[in-house]
C-alpha cells in the first residue's frame, strides 16, 4: 500500500517548542539555496550545525494537536 504523508509543518514547529521529546533531531550543516532552487536547504560543511527534526512520534503529535484544538 502506497504511504500517504500529510505534514503539519507549521503545528510541529509549536509541537517541538512545547515537547522536544516527540521529536528526534540530527546534526546538519545546511544553507538555504538562493539560486536555482530558492528555498531548498542544501548540505554545506562550511556551515554551523543546526539541529533538524527528522523524525517524529507520529500518533503522539497528532494526539497533542488535536487536544490543543479541541480546547
């Protein structure tokens, strides 16, 4: 069966702010492209590290949304 994803990214930015934990984040050293793909994040061992969220507890994020929501 084909995976169907619907990000949320503006709510997870909250989401991590009030539980990081729901989240799991790596180590990147990435700039933002300015050229042929405006926007894009692009590798560049130049860079800092940042950290970027790439993982997520899914059903908890979304339990959390939704009690937010429902207040």
């Amino acid at each position: 069966s084909a995976r169907e994803s619907r990000p949320l990214h503006d709510p997870c930015v909250m989401l991590l702010a009030l539980d990081p934990t729901l989240f799991g984040c790596d180590a990147m050293r990435l700039r933002v492209d300015t050229g042929e793909h405006p926007g894009r994040l692009i590798p560049d061992a130049a860079r800092p590290p940042i950290q970027v969220a790439m993982r997520i507890e899914a059903e908890a994020v979304k339990a959390m949304l939704w009690a937010g929501l429902s207040r």
